[in-house]
C-alpha cells in the first residue's frame, strides 16, 4: 500500500510537470519564442538554453525575481535585455556575496544578495581598475576578495557580451558615416569574443551573425542600393523584438510563428528544430530534478524502513528508486539526442550518469539482499551525484563542444563509460564500507547477519569496480595511442585511473591473503572513495596534462572537505571492537577477526 501510495504521488507530480503547456492568444508565448535557434558557444542551440545558462552564470539561478518579487522565467530577462536593454538593465539579476566587493560599489546587503547592472554602473570604471591590479598577482597569491572580483568582472564581461550581441548601434543624422564606421569596427571587434550568433545566414552567406551586425549591415545595403533589403530572418527578429517592446503579444506571437514556418523551409547546416523544440521542453521540465526529488524521498522512507514498518517502507522505498531510476534514464536519453553523443563528454555529464548506474546497483543490491542497504545506497548516490551535477551546470552550458582529441563516438561509448561505470562501483563499494563502519560502531544494530551481509556486498562491488577500471583504463590506453601515437604517458589523469585499479585490486588481494577480514575490507573501501574522488576531480586542479580540460573553480575545496570526512570514518573503522556498539549489543561479532 505505501508503495503504490508514494508511486501514486511522485508518478503524478512528474507526469503534471511533463505535460505540454498553451499560452492563451491574449499572452506572449514565451516558450515558443525560447524553442527560435541561436548560435553560442560553438552550436546551435534554442534561445531558452542561452537565456537559462547566462542567468545561471549572473546569478546563480535559472530565474528571476521581477519589481513584485514574482519569480519569472529566464527568457523574459533575455527579451528584456535584446528588445529594451534599460527595463533588462533593472533586473535584479548579479550575485554579490562577497561584503568588501559590496563595500566597493557601494551597495548595501539585502536578502538574496541580488542587484541590477544599473545599481553598479557607475562603479565599473573602479571594478576594472582593481581587477586589472588583481591579476597582476599570480593566482596562488589572490585573496578571497581578489578572487570575486575576478569572477564578478567575467559576470559583467558576459552581461556586456549579450547586451552588444543585441543592441543597436547609435546612427545620429549629423555624421551617420561615422557612426557607421565606429559600429562597424566595434561589430568586429566583438567577434572575438565569442558573441551569440542569433540570424542565420542568407542563401549567398556561410555564417550566422549577430543581431547588431545583422542589423547594422542591413543598413549600410540599404543606403548603397537606396532600397531595403534586410534578410527574411532579420525581419521577423526586428518584430518580435519590437512587439515584445512595445506589449503586443499578438503580433509577438504572430512573428514567432511565421519565423518558425519560414525556418522550416531553409536549409540550415546543423539547425533541427525538432531538436531545438524539444531541448526546450528538456529545460523545462527538468528530469534531473524530478529525479533528484524522488530519490530523496525514497531515502528519508528507507532510512524510516530501518526503525519501524521494514518491509513496507522498504518497499515504498524501492519503488521511488525505480521510479527515480526511470525518469533518470529518460534525462540521460534527452541529452543524449540532444547531444548526439554518448551518455559522458563532460564532468557534468560523468556525475549525472555516475549517480544512474549507482541508484541501478542500488536497486539490484536491494532485489537480491532486501535487507534496505541497497535503497539507502542507491537513494544516496543518486541524489548525491544530481546535487554535484547541480553544482557544476552553475558554468553554463552543460552541453560543451568537444576538443578535438575527444571527439570521437567510439571511444567515448566504451573507454569513457567504462571508466564512469568504474568510478560509479568504486564508489558504491566505500558507501557499503561507510555503512558498516557507522552501524557498528555508532549503532547497535549492526547484527552478524547484516555483517556477513554487508561484506559479501562490499566484496561482490569490489569485483565489478576492478573489471570496469581495469578495461577502461586498458581502452583507454588504446585511445591515447591512437590519438597521441603513445599507449602510456603518466599523464595525471592516466595515473588516477591507475591509482582506482591499483586500490581495488589492493583491497582485493588484501582480502584473498588475509591480511584483512570485513571489518579491513570495509575501511579500504572507504578510503577508495579518496582515490576515485582524486581520480575525478582532483587531477583536474592540477592544471596540467592532456586530460586537464575539467577545471572548475571552488573544486579544490569540497575535494578537502569530502576527503576530511572519509579519513573520519577511516579512523572510526579503526576503533577496535570490543568498543564498538554493535559488538557489545551483538558479543558474537567479537569472535570474528579483528581486522
């Protein structure tokens, strides 16, 4: 019955959330305007995927709070920003934390800590100056304060990338040649920056153009030939950003659909809009959180599982997982279509997928022990994992264009999942030690059966983590040599897959010779959690190699801290056991070996 109840609820919510969504005729249709492509950061993508991921980088959220404080949606404040950049500039939209970087423009805290481009406008001449000086110091001198400056400033140089992308130059009657010239030079000099790119090119052009050159170039044509002769799309772009100007949803939503129709007709190298459309649809209901959601409800119903109603909790619980599982696979397909690739190019797409594989084994471990362990686990990895994935897309889009060295399908789908799927049963393995080091010593219940139980859980993950890092790191070899023309090169991230190979098979051996028993089993276990962590992430920090295209800053930091919390336990695992509460509730566990 809880099962079907907790089934009912979540199923229900996630079902809601997925449904395809109308705008009345009388409202702007947001969300057909956010499915219209634009080309950033090397790739097609709709204007719903730039709107999200710049407003993740401004402001650390996918939405705003408007003047009432009504939560709105990210592609408002992109239209705001292209079609009235004053109202765009009102918007509550850059985090400021930092209380020194508060102090230099001049603000005054409030709750949220968000402020407009306009309330720092005048303070930017003195934010470039002090950031000029910053960087003059080498990066392990910067203070905490030097280093938000820094990041506040590449916030702003992202603001002021958009708002050129999209503003319209200043042609003034008395010397229009000029400004045509200035607006001209400045057009170029932003294409080195990487502008996105929102008109598509004429049937006689090769290349995508910003809105403002676009625009100006429209101009200058007109002028030479006394006639106008603006591109198709540059038209239904001026409307929709006029009409969105002036609020007439109609002839918004009019221009929209016509525009839409008038791309379905052009040729456009690497435009889909299928895929755009449902790219929109994926930002919108966002399966990763929905997944997220059900796996921390089925942990707070297993935990509960362990203190009253066992087997009906533990089912409900399962089911969520399954549930979870099942709206997780459907994210991990979405991007996948969306991307083309397999399911891991990326750190944000390797935690994601780490997290699947992990509530799978979870839900495999349960099916055949169901003693509660697996949905624990696999609830804990899952919704783990999503939270570090969550962490990671605060960069911006998570679907990045591959280096050249990675981009091929082949290996991507057997070395790099083999490696994953490696990291995803390590990890597993140190979970199940880290819960039979805290049930033992913090806990009585920690019975001889769950003991036996949980070191032939342990000992079977182990297994499975040593053949999936061992065969990827092998593939992966195979890579290099078919890439760089050498199979081994002690690359840094080349040895961290050799340090998870290496500990397994450790711990493994360890176990075969009998130098440990379940107790030392568990804490080597434990302690793989480090390597595989320092595999991930930490290599990544060291700024070097030819792997070293994973750097995020902060990482360094809940690296310390996650690797400060398993040396804890490590040394929790190493009180002996006659003092272990398990063992003086349970006296048989002392006559296990003590190792």
């Amino acid at each position: 019955m809880p099962a079907g109840v907790a089934v009912l609820v979540f199923g229900g919510y996630i079902a809601g959330q997925s449904m395809p969504r109308s705008t009345p005729f009388t409202e702007f249709d947001l969300a057909s305007f956010g499915e219209l492509p634009v080309v950033s950061q090397g790739r097609t993508k709709p204007f719903d995927t730039l709107a999200r991921t710049s407003l993740q980088v401004l402001s650390g959220k996918s939405t705003y709070a408007d003047a009432n404080d009504k939560s709105q949606p990210a592609i408002r404040w992109l239209l705001d920003i292209m079609a009235q950049p004053r109202v765009g500039g009102d918007h509550r939209v850059l985090r400021i934390e930092n209380f020194e970087l508060l102090a230099l423009l001049g603000l005054e805290r409030r709750p949220g800590f968000r402020y407009s481009p306009m309330e720092v406008a005048d303070k930017l001449p003195e934010l470039a100056r002090q950031a000029d000086l910053a960087r003059e110091k080498p990066a392990t001198e910067l203070t905490a304060f030097e280093k938000k400056l820094l990041q506040f400033e590449r916030q702003i140089g992202q603001l002021d990338l958009l708002t050129a992308a999209f503003g319209l130059p200043r042609i003034g009657q008395e010397n229009p040649a000029n400004d045509l010239r200035e607006a001209i030079r400045r057009q170029q000099a932003l294409e080195v920056r990487h502008p996105p790119l929102a008109v598509p090119p004429a049937a006689d052009e090769d290349k995508w153009q910003t809105f403002a050159s676009a625009w100006t170039m429209g101009i200058i044509r007109s002028v030479l030939s006394r006639e106008e002769q603006d591109s198709q799309a540059l038209s239904y772009l001026v409307t929709i950003y006029s009409s969105w100007a002036a609020n007439k949803p109609q002839e918004f939503n009019k221009a929209v659909t016509d525009y839409r129709a008038w791309l379905a007709t052009q040729n456009l190298k690497d435009v889909s809009l299928t895929k755009l459309r449902f790219e929109a649809y994926f930002n919108r209901v966002d399966w990763f959180t929905q997944a997220a959601v059900v796996y921390l409800a089925g942990f707070v119903l297993a935990m509960l599982s362990w203190l009253f109603w066992q087997k009906p909790l533990g089912r409900a619980a399962l089911a969520l997982l399954i549930l979870g599982v099942i709206v997780h696979t459907l994210a991990l397909a979405g991007r996948m279509y969306i991307s083309g690739r397999p399911p891991v190019t990326n750190l944000y797409s390797s935690a994601v997928f780490i997290g699947w594989a992990s509530v799978l084994l979870g839900i495999l471990l349960e099916a055949i022990y169901r003693n509660g362990i697996g949905n624990v686990i696999g609830a804990t990895a899952g919704y783990a994992t999503l939270l570090i994935a969550w962490g990671l897309a605060a960069d911006g889009d998570t679907f990045d264009v591959l280096q050249a060295v990675l981009d091929t399908q082949f290996w991507l789908a057997t070395h790099v999942t083999c490696i994953t799927l490696g990291y995803a049963t390590t990890y597993i393995a140190g979970l199940l030690g880290l819960i039979y080091l805290v049930r033992g010593v913090l806990t009585p219940s920690l019975t001889p059966n769950m003991h036996r139980e949980l070191y032939r859980m342990t000992y079977g993950v182990l297994c499975f983590s040593i053949f999936f890092s061992f065969v990827g790191t092998v593939l992966g070899g195979l890579w290099a040599d078919d890439s760089w023309g050498r199979f081994w090169g002690w690359d840094p991230k080349e040895n961290g897959a050799l340090m998870i190979v290496l500990w397994n098979a450790l711990a493994l051996h360890a176990r075969w010779g009998g130098l440990v028993k379940e107790r030392g089993l568990a804490v080597l276990a434990v302690m793989g959690n480090i390597v595989v962590s320092w595999s991930w992430f930490g290599v990544n920090e060291l700024g070097v190699g030819l792997h070293s295209y994973g750097f995020k800053e902060g990482t360094l930091f809940w690296l310390g801290l996650f690797v400060l919390s398993q040396l804890v336990v490590v040394m929790l695992g190493l009180v002996p056991k006659v003092f272990w509460w398990s063992a003086q509730r349970h006296p048989e566990l002392l006559g296990y070996y003590d190792r």
